[in-house]
C-alpha cells in the first residue's frame, strides 16, 4: 500500500504550494491570503520509485468557528487518515501558538510528524528554524516550496521507512488482484463471501461495516486470485464519521492496487452520481472493469427494464466494460464474474506488436483522415505500445498537439474494437514529430525560409550521390 503523507499547518504557510510539488501538479489553488482550501484534496506523486499519496487540507489555528471550524475538522481527519504528518511553518513569520496547539494534538494520537519550516529562501536557516526546535520534534527541514528547495531531501528522509514497492513480475504469486468496489451496504462483503465459498468477511445489514480494505488471497479451478474487499465510499458531504472517511483513502488505493475491478451497483436504489464518480475514478486510474448489478432478484419486468435503459444512457463512457445482472445473497449470476475478470485482464496485459499498431492507425486514418490545421492535415506516422494495464499506445506525428479530442475518441475506439480489447480502459499518447530546425526559423522571411531549406535539400542530394 502507498503512503499517505497529510500536510496540515496554520493557513498561509505554503502547503497548498508542497502539495503541487509534490504531485507535480497544480491542483491546489495557491494565492498570497489565507483560507483558500477548505476540503481535503488528494494527489500522488513518487519520490524515487517510492510512490505516494498526499492530502492537503486548510489550515488550523485552534478555537475555530462556523466554516472556519469545518475546515479545522477535514484537517484533523486528514491526520487521523495519514501514516505520516508533514507539520508546516512559516519560517519568516516564526513560532505561532497555533503552532504548539498542532504538535500536542500530533502527540496525542501518536502519529509520526516531522516539522518542516518553509519560506527559507533568503534568510538565514539556522535563525530561522531557531524558535521552532522549541516544539520538541526530532526531524526538522528548512524548505523552500515556490522553488523546490530542500523538498527532495524531505521526501527521501519520509519515504525512507517504508518498504520499496514489489515490481508487477513478483507479484504474479498474487494471482490477478480483484478489487469489490461501491457505495456502502450495495453487497459488496456478501459478493466476496460468494466468489469466495466461505464466510470470509463481516456482513450486516447496515452501511460501513467494512472498516479497512481487506486482501484475501485464494484459487479457483487452479487460477490464483487475491480479493480485495473495500470499505464503501460514500460521497463527500455524507462521510461524516471519522472511521468512515479513513476508509475512502484505504478504497482508492485499493482500487489503485487492483488489475480488476468489479464496481457493484446496488440495482433496487438504481444508479446515483456516486456510481459515476466512482466508475470514473477507475478508469482515471487505468484499471480493467467489470460492472455488477447486485440485488438483481425479486424485481419485476418493469423495474428491470427501467435500469437497463439507465445504465445504456449514464454508462455510456465505460462502454468496453461487461455488466453482468447477479444476486450475491442467492449467488444468480456469480460465477460468471470470473470470465469478464480474465477477460479484462488479458486485454489489459496483452502485448502489443509495433506492426499491429502501425497497420490499425493506418487503416484507421485512411477511413477517417485527421483535420486540416491551417491548411495542413494532421499526419500519423506509426505507433507502438507504451505499457499495459492499462493498454498505452503512443502514436507519432506531425501538429499531434492540435488533434480533436473527437478524433482521440475515435482512434480509442478502432484500436478497441480491432484488437479485441475488452474490459480495460485504452489510453492515448500522442507525440509530435515536428521538424526541430523550425523553432530556428522564426522571425525569418519567407525568403530566407525557402533559400534554407533549398540549401539543405541539395547538400542531401549531394551527400547521397557520394554515397
């Protein structure tokens, strides 16, 4: 499992910043006044090859009120949430209460923190992290977030405890690893009972029974599998126990360690906007899908119909995913889960040859050709496979980073359906093979553009009769 690094500190401190540089983003709204995050937000980012997650949240000062007090809450679950805390400072403006009030409460939960003072740069460091060794923690780093400076040496002395990840080709003993995801009390403990044989896990009829996400490894008519049994997401604004919110981050990273996922949908409540999110959380993550509607029993021809129309219209973008109509109670329909599993997981595992690859995006282009682009058509060389789980085909060519994401979708597509590949989400990368001596000929008039290149053209001439 990733760790989860939370960064909290009194607000304005800079940890909207380190959270952009370590994510490598800029997710986070980052401005000169206080109070802009008021909701925890994730990201990954991988120090080494150490993965990640890290969560920034709005600050805390102590004696909060109204939104203020809502947003001291995400932050203080945010720690509950977190292996270790990353405790930040201003070390311009130098040791605060607010400050003090923060460590006791690290203290008391026991969690492991290291302070980190920012906004060094053109201060002395030593004067500045002076006041704050005061606070009685072991590790302290001076850091500059804006500039970078000092942020590796802090992810390197963090990350340094925890194990190195296991590559893919080790982990094959595990057999495919199949996440159970969805909304809490959809059926999600009773289908791994079910795939399973056995009473494995802990089933009631009341939604977060499952606290933690639950790796259960075991075979099946000689196949190995490992089964991962998540606790339920709900969405935002209805996670209000702090044991529950914990959960979220154990599912997503469960969803992330997963080769499959089997998104169950509880089919009498029908599908609701969480369903979507989480479905697209999947594919964001690149993992293979299989789609299970659970409680499919007991329901009349009517009902069934109206449910089947929904998921045609709202699943519209998960169109390469099987969906499979079971009961996890009375075990209709469970076993052949297995099939779309193995299914989904060849297709996103499946090596793929330059040649296929080339000959599909020649075909594909001769049937529909790109744009025209101020009057030059888009053109697509070759391409070749760029990793799998999820299937990656990077594409080489000319004004790549001015094709339609329509035209994407239909590349998507063809590959999709000329391949055979079912279940698993196809991502596209595109990489432009412009001319580089073009960047020298800006500002140049066209005539000295055409005397250049005429030059060129005859030295090759040239060079290839000496040849």
């Amino acid at each position: 499992m990733k760790p989860v690094l939370a960064l909290v500190g009194r607000p304005n401190v800079g940890k909207s910043t380190l959270f952009n540089r370590l994510t490598r983003s800029r997710d986070a709204i980052v401005a000169d006044f206080s109070g802009l995050t008021r909701d925890r937000q994730y990201g990954e980012g991988k120090g080494g090859d150490k993965p990640y997650i890290v969560i920034d949240t709005g600050g805390l000062e102590g004696g909060e009120k109204g939104i203020d007090f809502e947003m001291a809450s995400q932050s203080l679950l945010a720690i509950e949430e977190a292996d270790v805390v990353l405790l930040l400072v201003d070390g311009r403006a130098g040791l605060n209460p607010g400050d003090t009030q923060i460590v006791e409460h690290l203290r008391k939960l026991g969690k492991p923190a290291h302070l980190v003072v920012n906004k060094v740069d053109g201060i002395d460091e030593e004067v500045a992290m002076g006041d704050f060794y005061g606070l009685g923690l072991e590790q302290v780093f001076p850091i500059t977030a804006s500039q970078g400076r000092g942020v590796k040496k802090l992810l390197d002395s963090v990350l340094i405890g925890f194990p190195e990840p296991v590559p893919e080709d080790e982990r094959a003993a595990e057999g495919i690893r199949i996440a159970i995801a969805g909304r809490p009390n959809v059926g999600k403990s009773t289908l791994v009972n079910r795939m399973l044989g056995e009473d494995r896990v802990v089933v009631f009829d009341e939604g977060g029974t499952t606290r933690d996400s639950v790796y259960i490894p075991f075979e099946r008519h000689g196949n190995r599998y490992t089964l991962i049994d998540t606790a339920g997401i709900r969405r935002r604004g209805k996670t209000t126990e702090t044991v529950e919110k914990f959960s979220v981050v154990k599912s997503l990273t469960a969803i992330q360690d997963a080769n499959v996922v089997i998104l169950v949908v509880d089919a009498r409540t029908g599908i609701v906007e969480q369903d979507l999110h989480l479905l697209g959380y999947v594919v964001d993550a690149g993992r293979a899908l299989v789609i299970a509607l659970n409680k499919w029993d007991g329901m009349d021809t009517e009902q069934k119909e109206r449910i089947k129309s929904d998921i045609r219209r709202r699943f519209a973008f998960v169109d390469f995913a099987a969906i499979h109509f079971i009961s996890a109670m009375h075990g209709t329909g469970v076993g052949d889960l297995y099939k779309s599993v193995h299914i989904a997981y060849d297709s996103a595992k499946r090596d793929l040859g330059t040649n296929m690859l080339t000959k599909t995006l020649q075909d594909a282009v001769l049937d529909h050709s790109p744009p025209m682009i101020n009057g030059r058509r888009i053109k697509l060389r070759y391409a070749h496979a760029g990793g799998q789980n999820p299937p990656i085909i990077v594409i080489h060519g000319k004004q790549t980073d001015k094709l339609p994401d329509s035209y994407k979708r239909y590349l998507e597509k063809t590959f999709r359906k000329v391949l055979k590949l079912e279940g698993t989400p196809v991502k596209i990368e595109l990489r432009s093979d412009d001319n580089p001596y073009v960047k020298h000929e800006q500002g140049m008039s066209g005539r000295l553009v055409a005397q250049k290149r005429r030059i060129t053209k005859n030295r090759k001439i040239a060079r290839s009769r000496d040849d």
